[in-house]
C-alpha cells in the first residue's frame, strides 16, 4: 500500500504540528508527502496532481480544523482536481482525514462547547468518498498537539505512522511485525553498541510475539474442542 499526505495548512511554516508530522514520514519508504501551493496564476496543476493520486492506495487529507471544516486551499484543490465524469480510477482507494485542532475534543460533541461531533461537521468528506466508491478510514485526531508531553508526542508518532502504513483493521499480528521491522530499520542506522541493545530487543519482541501466537492458538484449540466456533 502506497500512501500520499495531501498537506492542506493555511500558515504550514509557523506550524509546529505539520513540522513534528513531516518529520514522523521522512523514515516511511511507502509515504510521500505533498504540501499544497497553488501556482502564479492562483491555480493548481490538475493533471500533475491527478498523476500523483493515481500511483497511490492511500490518499490522506492532513489539516487543521479551520472554521469548523477544512482549510480554503484544500476545497479549492479538491475542485480543480476532481471529476466525477473521469473517477473511475479512484475507485476502492482509501481516503484518510488527519485533523488538528486548537481545543480539546470533547468539545465536540452534544453538551459540548461546539455541540456537534466531528464526525458530523466532517461528513461531507464521508459523502465525497462514498460518492467515488473509496474507501473510508476512522478519523485520525491530533488533539491540541502544543500542550501535549514529549511522551505523548512519542505516542502520536507510533499511532500516526501506523495509521499511514498499516490496513485499516490491521490485526495484532500485523501491528507486531511493524514494530519489529521498525526495530530492525533502527538497527541499521545504529552504533555497535546500541545495535547490541536493540537486538537484545528485538529478540525478546519476537519471543513475546511468538509466545501470544502459541496462546492464541491454545485458546483456539480448546475453543473447538468445547464445540464453539464463532469470533
């Protein structure tokens, strides 16, 4: 699965979120990253855009939450992009929304300062996808990014790269084998030293793995052994 961030961001230079995020994809070998600018002529490139969209599985719309929906550009490129008389190639293509926002999410939601959930002040895009026959991934929140700690920035750089790379519904096994490979990558970038370390951890990884697989498959066992066969 090859997947482009559509980078849509009214001020992307003062943005410290859209900084730590294109960061977090300089290590993904599947992402591209694409920042929308519109040429001298006020305009975009419809078929280089296109051309780009067309290589990929995965097309991600990164941006803030601005006045309750996405950023001007974003619509605009949108427009000049898209034809729903020439779709037929965006057929079963994913379609992922990453959103930031300025306040906390519970906000959004009934009995919240906005009263509306994020989900339904995002629809259209819901509706958009449905009408070109892609494919709709959850929303992925960045919730308030600046008050956030440095550990959880580290955890938003796991679950971010996971949302761009992994299946939709990707199960346990996957979600294993992506940490270990992530591992491995990191080995091969590291000093003697930490290399040892980091095999030492990886090599536990893997036995904890396997060992969940074997107890998966115990339960599983004893599952049909007591005549019981559903999920």
């Amino acid at each position: 699965m090859k997947t482009i961030v559509i980078v849509a961001h009214p001020q992307l230079e003062d943005s410290g979120t859209q900084r730590f995020l294109k960061e977090a994809t300089t290590s993904l070998k599947n992402v591209e990253r694409h920042e929308l600018n519109i040429n001298k002529k006020g305009h975009f490139d419809t078929a280089a855009e296109k051309e780009l969209l067309k290589r990929k599985g995965r097309i991600i719309f990164q941006f803030p939450l601005y006045w309750y929906s996405a950023p001007a550009i974003l619509k605009q490129w949108m427009d000049e992009v898209f034809d729903i008389t020439d779709a037929a190639w965006l057929q079963e293509k994913e379609l992922g929304l990453v959103v930031s926002l300025g306040q906390p999410l519970r906000e959004y939601r009934l009995g919240g300062r906005e009263g509306l959930s994020l989900s339904n002040l995002l629809s259209p895009f819901q509706a958009f996808a449905q009408r070109l026959k892609m494919q709709m991934m959850p929303l992925f929140i960045i919730e308030q990014f600046i008050y956030q700690t440095e550990e959880e920035h580290q955890e938003l750089l796991i679950k971010y790269q996971q949302f761009l790379e992994l299946p939709i519904d990707f199960s346990f096994d996957q979600c294993q084998s992506w940490f270990e490979d992530k591992l491995k990558e990191i080995m091969e970038k590291s000093s003697i030293e930490d290399r040892k370390n980091l095999k030492m951890l990886l090599d536990s990884f893997g036995e904890r793995h396997e060992q969940l697989n074997e107890l998966k498959r115990e339960v599983s066992l004893i599952r049909r052994e007591d005549g019981y066969y559903g999920e």
